[in-house]
C-alpha cells in the first residue's frame, strides 16, 4: 500500500516533445520574416514617392509663380521736369553765365518686390556738350511703388560759353537741352531670385528761358536684365 501512494504522489515527467510552443516567440518562421521585410519596403517606397512628389509640386509652384508674379519686370523712369534756376548771363568781358538745372525724376517699380538701387546719375548737356552732372544718392522702391527724386545740377558756365550758338538761343528764348539718367539696382525676390537691373534714361528737352518750363520732351529708356 505505501508503495501504491508513492507511486501516486509521483509527478509525471514531462517530454521535451511535449513543450508548448510560445505563439509571441521572437522567432518566427521564413514567409512571416519575408512579410515583414515586404510591408518595411513598401512603406519605405510610399514615404520616397510622396516626398519626391511634394518637392516635385513646390518647385513647379515656384517656376510658375516665377515666371508669372514674381517675373522681374522692367523699372521706368521718369523725367517730370527740368527747372532752370540762377539763369544770368553777363555779357562783361569776359562773358559769365551761372545756370542750376533741377530735375525731378521718378523711378516706378512694377515687381512684386522692392527694387534697390544704388547712387543714381544724371548729366545735363547743351547741343551734345555735357554742361554737368550729379549723383542722387541709394533707395528704395517699394513693390508696385514710385519714389521721387529732386537732382540739382550746377551747370558749368564756361563749358557753356563755349558753345557757339548759345547767344542767338538765348535771344530767340529757347534752349536745346539733354539729360541721361543711370539707374543701376537690384530686384531681390523671396530671398532666391536675384536680378540685377541697369536703366538708363535719354531725354532730350526744348526750355523755354523766359518761363524756364518744359516746351517739349521726348525721352528714350533704356533696361538691362
């Protein structure tokens, strides 16, 4: 009897065969790791695919947005008028004349930027002759703006005298006047585009002496990009 309650409370040995297999086990079989490696993939392409489309649509934004709103356009100038000022003349001898020619000149900036520009120059001639010249100083022009500029010229009265027929125009009350204006600046876009912008202006003016007013003006400009 004590060898039948013995063999009772035995526990059973268990057989290695017999071992449960863990379903969580980190271990998995050949086709589960190939799934896995396959979604890795494919997840890795979707991600590679939608960032090259997103840079793809941003740089056709910024070509359109280039070549339509943000195009660099051309920057006009213009010349409001040309006042003659301290207009003597002394016929002593020898002959003095003293002569100050200011310009009011506008500069008009289309972009949808600002355009900065450096010191502006302007000369003032008589029949081909330059008779002076000034420098305006830098700016602005603020988008879709215009800036006013006031240029006063010293006119070189013995270059003046010079000129041949500067007695009977004076008589005849009329002056054949010329003026070139220089614009050198830049157009700076979002921080990317950069163009540098020269515009020149050639303008070409009938002054009255008396009035010291504009009879007729024609002008010609001329941008480099």
């Amino acid at each position: 009897m004590m060898g039948d309650k013995k063999e009772q409370v035995r526990p059973l040995a268990i057989s290695p065969t017999h071992e449960l297999e863990n379903p969580f086990s980190s271990s998995s079989s050949p086709s589960s790791k190939f799934k896995l490696h396959y979604r890795r993939r494919r997840h890795c392409i979707l991600c590679c695919g939608c960032a090259t489309a997103t840079a793809a649509i941003v740089a056709v934004v910024l070509l359109v947005l280039a070549l339509t709103v943000f195009k660099v356009k051309e920057p006009n100038i213009t010349m409001n008028s040309l006042t003659l000022q301290n207009f003597q003349v002394a016929l002593a001898t020898p002959v003095t004349i003293n002569l100050t020619v200011t310009a009011d000149v506008s500069v008009k900036n289309p972009n949808a930027a600002s355009f900065n520009f450096g010191n502006t120059t302007t000369s003032i001639s008589y029949r081909g002759t330059t008779m002076g010249e000034v420098h305006g100083p830098p700016g602005e022009a603020p988008a879709h703006r215009t800036v006013r500029m006031n240029l006063t010229v010293d006119v070189l009265g013995d270059k003046l005298i010079g000129v041949p027929s500067l007695l009977g125009d004076v008589a005849s009350g009329s002056l054949a006047v010329g003026s070139l204006t220089r614009v050198g600046g830049r157009v700076k876009i979002i921080g990317i585009i950069k163009r540098h912008v020269v515009v020149t202006m050639n303008c070409s003016f009938t002054v009255s002496v008396t009035t010291q007013s504009i009879l007729d003006q024609r002008c010609v400009q001329h941008v480099k990009l």
